[in-house]
C-alpha cells in the first residue's frame, strides 16, 4: 500500500499519446538551430525552414531508445542516485534566482557566487536536500559565464549530483570539461555523469538554438538532460486540461526525439511544469487546484513510456507570487502542518526528482532560512508517503480473533513489533532539521540553523590539483565565451 495521485485513465494515458503524435506528426515543432534540423532530418524527420514534423515511428524509437533507469553520480559516490526512485522523491533547491532574500536583514538584493556558496553548503548538509540545483545566479559575474560558474561553485562547496542549465552548445562542452576534470576523464563522467541540465521549449512548441544545440552535446556525452516544459493553460497552451497535457507531453517526446537522434540510448528526464495561467496576471498559477493534477498527469505519462520524470517543484515561499517578508509570514504549527499536507500531495504524483526547497515569489528570489523551513516541512510530508505491506502479518487475523470482539490491542506483541513502523507518533514541535528544544518561533529557529550550519560544516573539499585544473578550464572558458560576446 502506497498514497499515490493519479489523474488520468488508462484509455486517457493512451488519447494523450496519440494527441501529441499527430501534433508532432501535423503541426510539428520550430526548431532555430540548423544543426538540430539537419540531425532530424537525417533521421527521418520532415524539414520546411524552421518547422520539423516528426512521423511516429520516429518517436516510437526513441521511446524504445531511452533507458529506463538513469544513474545520478555525485562527487561522493555514497551520495549516488538511481531514478526511478524506489521509495521518496529526490528533492533539491529551485532556481536560478536572479535575486535573494538576506535571511539578517530580510533585504531583497541581487544574488552573488557568494550567496550562491552558502546555499551549496548548506544543500550538502542537509539529509533532506538529495541532489542540488543552483538556486540563485552569481549575479557579479557577466551573463554568458554564469552557467559555469554556477557549477563550479556548486560542485566545489556541495557533495551531491549537481542540476544545472545549459543554453548554449559552447558552455555544454566546458560544463563536460570541468566535471571531467573531478573525475578523470569524459569516459568516466560518462559512467557516473556528477551533473545533469535543465533545458526549456519555448512553448508552445519551439526550441531555440543553443539549448537545443546544447543538448545534443549534453546527449552525446552520456549527461542526463531534462527538458522542462512549462506550458501555460489559456496562454501558451490550451485552456484544457486534455490540451494541456498533450501539449506538454508533444513538447517532452520532440526532446526525447532530439536526444535520441544524437545518441541512441542517452539518458533523458521526462520534465513537466505544465501549470495553468493566472488569469487576472498572466503569470504561473502555482497555488492553483489544477498544478498538482497536471503534475500528476505528467508523471503517469512519463510512467507510460517507461522514463525517469521531474514534475513537481513547489516551495512553500515559491507558491506565493506576493513578496511579502519572511517575517511578516505566518509559521505557526497549523499553518506549517497544512503545508506537509500540500508537499506530500505533490510527491504523490510519483516524481523521481522534484525542485522545491527554498524559493519565494515564484522563484524571482530565495532565502536560506525558507530552504530551512522547506526541508523541515519536506522532511515531515514523508510520513504520508511510507508504504506498508498487506501479508499474512501485518493482516493480523490471529492477533484479531485473540483479542475479539470488546477486547484492545495495547498489551500485545504483535503492537509492540509493528507500532514504530506503522504508527506516525512525531508532532510538529519534534523537528528534523530544527532543534527541537530550542527557543523560538519556526523562522527564529531557521534563522539560527543556518548560522549554525555555515560556521561549522565544511563539505569534503576537492583535491588541490583538481581544483586547479577547474581554474585553469574557467580562465579558459571565460577567454573563449566572451571572446563571441
């Protein structure tokens, strides 16, 4: 037994598939980058300028091409990851937010590499944090540079599989060049990729050249790559649920397509941000009743292929589009306890991966005390997501027709053997990440973890003659990026 969401029928799964093959097949998809319409082409796809019409038999290959299951390596190889996930989602930060909130003085300011550090070391010290996403951009640094230095950063100051994004082709292959270097080599990085890149379709159903370009390297050297889409129903999808999805799903097989063409067998993470619009503003709705629902359509989708997925993301400060302080927030145990409830829905869809740790105002910032706070309710919202066997055991009819009608089940052994395990006995004030003892309220307690967790952790550092091979590949790449800039 598990709490699982699902949202669309077996005979839906199969209507979704088909809309979004005759959407490839008869509206196709715009493609800016010449190389990524000769590679279609080559392989049977139908080239007229920008648009590409991919027949079905072409996606149905690349269906079969993709691997089931993807290795996340990470610099700590304790620190692996195998998607799909067996037991809980694998949760990181979200980002890449150009601004954060400074969790002293509650100031929203542009974000630096050094913020961005704070955030990694941080990321490495909690259980909760499985993988990292950049969170916040290093915003001193010029915008063509930012990408890699991001992963520097990140795989320096933070143990874990790293998540980053790739825009161009130039800055997929020097992101290969500098984790090739913790690891020994491209051949090496192949077999435990420490890294892995988030790529969006320009919905609906473009791709611009240099992420689509990007991810043909990114493929052809064994890096997992997530295209997310983020169609919005009434704006750039259809106001329809059904609409929506086979839109969404559309766009995830044309990248499947892409990746596949450039490497038969890379490994690909089926990513879905679908979300309906907000009508009064325009913007993402993710405190709308439809996001989980669409979430929980993806994933059944990527479920249908047989394909490791990304399709949820939400953050308790990411929900709100309103960039009202911290302090001014209402963290009480009842309002805390509704947001496990929220969390544990969104990892009911079934997502391998999901990004919701510790953004705000639709992920425009981030705090450090807010991942705090995330990982603290993220780490409770497990309890609704246990699974519990159904045996001879735990069925319990022995026990039940001792005991009989009028009788109790305190005193006997079979309680005692399975209580621990089967019976949720934490209350919110016996937190994970917080000290349970201390003084304060949630966020004064969040706002003394993070203090106390940047003076005293160090993650395991990387070695000293690797760490000056990844100068040497960022002075060269810096010369080489802006050298076209």
């Amino acid at each position: 037994m598990r709490a699982v969401l699902n949202f669309l029928t077996e005979d839906e799964i199969e209507r979704i598939h088909k809309a979004s093959l005759r959407i490839l097949k008869e509206t196709g998809v715009k493609i800016h980058s010449e190389k990524v319409r000769r590679l279609l082409a080559e392989n049977g796809a139908e080239v007229n300028d920008a648009i590409v019409k991919i027949p079905s038999s072409l996606v149905e290959e690349a269906i079969k091409r993709a691997p089931e299951k993807i290795t996340l390596g990470a610099r700590e190889p304790k620190c692996d990851l195998e998607i799909p996930s067996n037991d809980f989602t694998f949760l990181a930060p979200s980002g890449f937010s150009p601004f954060v909130d400074d969790f002293e003085t509650g100031e929203r300011r542009k974000s630096t590499s050094s913020d961005l550090k704070d955030f990694a070391i941080i990321g490495d010290y909690l259980d909760t944090v499985d993988y990292f996403w950049p969170i916040v951009i290093p915003g001193e640094l010029p915008p063509p540079l930012q990408d890699l230095h991001a992963l520097a950063i990140s795989l320096e100051n933070n143990r874990k599989h790293i998540q980053c994004s790739c825009v161009t082709e130039k800055m997929a292959k020097w992101q290969i060049r500098l984790a090739s270097a913790i690891v020994g080599g491209e051949e090496e990085l192949r077999k435990r990729p420490l890294f892995s890149t988030i790529h969006c379709p320009v919905a609906p159903l473009t791709f611009e050249r240099g992420s689509s370009e990007a991810m043909v390297i990114l493929a052809r050297a064994g890096i997992p790559t997530a295209p997310m889409t983020m169609v919005l129903a009434a704006t750039t999808a259809p106001a329809t649920m059904a609409g929506t999805l086979a839109l969404a799903n559309a766009e995830e097989l044309a990248s499947l397509v892409i990746v596949e063409c450039a490497n038969p067998g890379a490994p690909m993470i089926y990513c879905s941000e679908a979300a309906p619009a907000n009508m009064k503003t325009g913007e993402i709705n993710y405190e709308a009743p439809e996001y989980p629902l669409l979430c929980a359509g993806g994933a059944q989708m990527a479920r249908f292929y047989k394909i490791p997925n990304f399709v949820a993301d939400i953050s308790l400060g990411k929900a709100s589009s309103s960039p009202v302080p911290l302090e001014r927030r209402q963290y009480d145990s009842a309002s805390v306890k509704r947001n496990v409830v929220g969390a544990a829905m969104q990892c009911m869809t079934r997502t391998d991966l999901a990004a919701p740790l510790g953004s705000r105002d639709a992920a425009l910032s981030a705090s450090l005390d807010q991942l705090i706070l995330d990982a603290e309710i993220y780490e409770h919202s497990r309890a609704y997501l246990r699974s519990f066997e159904i045996n001879d055991d735990t069925l319990a009819l022995d026990v039940i027709h001792k005991v009989g009608p009028g009788g109790h089940f305190l005193g006997e052994k079979h309680t005692i053997e399975h209580f621990r395990k089967e019976i949720w006995s934490r209350e919110l004030s016996d937190t994970f990440t917080l000290d349970p003892v201390a003084n304060g309220s949630f966020l004064e307690r969040a706002k003394a973890k993070v203090k106390e967790i940047l003076s005293t952790h160090k993650p395991p550092p990387i070695k000293e003659d690797v760490h000056k091979e990844m100068g040497r590949i960022l002075r060269d790449a810096e010369k080489d990026i802006m050298g076209d800039s």
